[in-house]
C-alpha cells in the first residue's frame, strides 16, 4: 500500500512544481507591470499605478477613511470608559510631572524660564530679581525671577515653548 502512495505522488510532483513556478513567474509579471511601464517600440503596456496615480490615492483615502476607520467607530471608542480613563491617566501624570517641576522654583516665570533654557531664579541657586515691571525684588506681574518675556524678545527665532 506505501509503495502504491509514493507512486502517485511521483506522477503527481511535476505537476506541483510545473503550478508554483507558472504561479511565481505570472504573479512576478503582473506586480512588475503594475509599477513599470514598458516599452517594446511603439507599443506601450503596463504602469497601471503611475498612470493613474491621483485617482489611486484618492482610492485609498477613500478605503481608509470610509471602510476601515469609520467615524461612528471612532466615536463609540472615544466614548467608552477605557479610553476616558487612559485618557486621564496620561494627563494627570503630565500634570503631576509639570507640577513637581515647578515646585522647584521661587516664581512663575523662574520655572517658564529654565524651561525655555533662559535661567532662573531655582530654590537652590537664586537669581537675579527683575519682575516684569523693572522694579526690584518681587514686583513683576508673575511674581519676578528671570524674565520670560525678556528672553523671548532676546532669541525671536528661539522656540520657547
């Protein structure tokens, strides 16, 4: 019975062979005809994307923002209780960070001002106290420290924030 099993497969595995390699050769043609366009005198065949490339793309806009992500979906999910609580989540630990790193600072615009990379007036170190108005100590409108407006107006091409 083995040998009557290994002789039909021994008729059958050419045929196999025969199928994947015209299979590899059609598939390797068409993908390559799709993206290229070629040229064989005056006839010119394929390039089916370059060809039609703007009607493509606002295919797969279309597809995308249509079929797979749906705006009822995205509301139901922004809606849910998972999400709201991850949500919530990110931002009270941002403002946790946020509100221990001011805690280091005497003022406002000390924190604003390290933050920008313009000095400050840290606990540990002081600094100069100019508040916004030029009076000394602590007359500006943020409390003085380093003044963050200054330092705006001295880098204008200078991202602060």
């Amino acid at each position: 019975m083995l040998q009557n099993i290994w002789a039909g497969f021994i008729d059958i595995f050419p045929g196999i062979l025969v199928g994947a390699w015209t299979g590899y050769i059609t598939n390797e043609i068409a993908l390559r005809m799709i993206f290229k366009e070629y040229r064989i005198g005056p006839l010119r065949f394929g390039g089916v994307i370059p060809k039609t490339r703007d009607k493509f793309t606002q295919g797969v806009i279309s597809l995308v923002g249509d079929e797979l992500i749906k705006p009822e979906i995205l509301q139901e999910k922004i809606a849910s209780d998972e999400f709201n609580n991850a949500a919530a989540g990110i931002l009270m630990d941002a403002a946790g960070r946020v509100l221990d790193a001011a805690g280091e600072y005497d003022s406002l615009n000390g924190f604003i001002g390290a933050v920008c990379g313009a000095g400050g007036d840290s606990a540990a170190g002081g600094g100069a106290e100019t508040g916004a108005a030029g009076g000394g100590g602590e007359t500006g409108a943020a409390g003085g420290g380093a003044d963050f407006w200054e330092a705006a107006r001295a880098a204008p091409g200078r991202r602060l924030l």
